[in-house]
C-alpha cells in the first residue's frame, strides 16, 4: 500500500532531449543505466506521438542497455530529423525528494524621516516655482 501512496503522490515531469545525435544517444544510454526515467516519447511536429517505450526496467535495467541497441539506434535515427520531431522523457519525481529549494530572506524598506522631510521640502519648492511661471510668456 505504501507504493501506491508514494506512486500517487510522485509528479510527472517531462524533459525534452536536445543536441547532436550522439549527446541525445547518450543522454538516453545515461537515463537507462540511471532507472529514473520511466518513458521515452517522440512526437512529430503536429503533437502525433510516433514512437514511445518504457524505459524503467528495475534491477535488470543496466543490463538491458545492450538489449535496447536497436531501440537506441531508432532514437538516433529520429534525432537527426530533430527539427521535425521532439524527444520527451517522461521522469517522476517525489515533492518530499526534491531537491530544489529557495533561501530567501526578507528585507524590509523604510525611508528615514529626514529623507522624507527633504522630499516633501523639494517636492513645494518645485510646485512654487511652477506656479509662478505658469501664464507667464518668456522674453526672446
């Protein structure tokens, strides 16, 4: 029971795979032997999805990566056509697991009175030297 819980409570992230046909191979040989990606998906330029397969294979998964030479080789094929298609890789991740925080600390801003009183001097000074000269024409 305790799977399921922690299976309903991981989020579905999507990464997309970008590069050369050899970093987009690799970084897919990487996510095999790592197990932390559960699906590899390509979609067309329309959305279509045109090739998917799972990943996560347990224990056995490193393996395996021999086995999915042919699999790996298709994604290579794609990859050279990576304008015209796109290769997500479907990872869950536990909101208790992740590692992404932000140390922030508040800082609260006060003008000083004086300042505020300097402000508030100018500010008339200004409004008086404008009253003054409003309607009156320059001499040339």
């Amino acid at each position: 029971m305790k799977k399921e819980e922690a299976k309903s409570k991981a989020k579905r992230v999507y990464e997309e795979i970008q590069g050369g046909v050899n970093e987009v191979i690799s970084s897919i040989r990487e996510l095999i032997k790592e197990g932390s990606a559960r699906k590899l998906i390509i979609k067309n330029k329309e959305g279509e999805v045109v090739f998917q397969t799972q990943l996560a294979f347990g224990v056995g998964g490193a393996a395996l990566v021999g086995a999915m030479a042919p699999v790996i080789s298709a994604i290579g094929m794609f990859a050279m056509f990576i304008n015209d298609y796109q290769i997500l890789v479907e990872k869950e991740v536990d909101p208790e697991d992740d590692n992404y925080s932000v140390d922030a600390e508040v800082i609260e801003i006060t003008e000083d009175e004086d300042e505020e009183e300097e402000n508030t001097e100018e500010a008339e000074e200004k409004e008086e030297k404008e009253e003054k000269t409003v309607g009156k024409k320059k001499k040339k």
